[in-house]
C-alpha cells in the first residue's frame, strides 16, 4: 500500500494530499530510509513522522484498504513519541 494511502486510511494523518506533502518534504522515514508518498508500506515497517515539534514512530501492524475510525487505530502501534526540543 502507498505511504499516502495508509496515512490516511489509518488516520495518522486525516488527507491524503497532507500525508503527500509531508512525505515529499522528507519528514517522513520508513525503518531509517527518507520515504517519498509512493513508497509501499509492508507490515512490520516502523514509520517515524515529524509534526512540528513532535515526532512519532509508529510501527505498520496492518493494512486495510479502508477502516472504519474506531478501527483506523489498530493499523499501527505507537513505538515512541517525543518532542524535539529547540537549540540555540
């Protein structure tokens, strides 16, 4: 399944043109590699996204060609998130 596709269909990021942006702007890494939005995620895969001043890795558990939202969360496993702290 595409990046962008499974971003959006887990709910880590609500549109798929979003999770298109942030993949072509290189925040998104696929087990360490830069992931571009037409990269095919695997199960078992560990996504790490940078938010702003946040970043989550996640790790794919499942993939679903559509969930349901109370579903959307069994997708993928939260494996840390932290926030990146700013230095001067």
């Amino acid at each position: 399944m595409r990046l962008d596709k499974f971003l959006k269909v887990s709910r880590l990021i609500k549109r798929r043109t979003l999770a298109k942006e942030v993949a072509d702007q290189g925040r998104i890494t696929i087990n360490g590699v830069e992931a571009k939005a037409s990269v095919k995620v695997k199960v078992g895969d560990e996504l790490k996204i940078r938010f702003g001043q946040k970043v989550v890795t996640v790790k794919v558990e499942e993939l679903k060609e559509s969930t349901k939202k109370e579903d959307a969360a069994s997708m993928y496993s939260i494996v840390k998130e932290e926030r990146l702290t700013e230095s001067h």
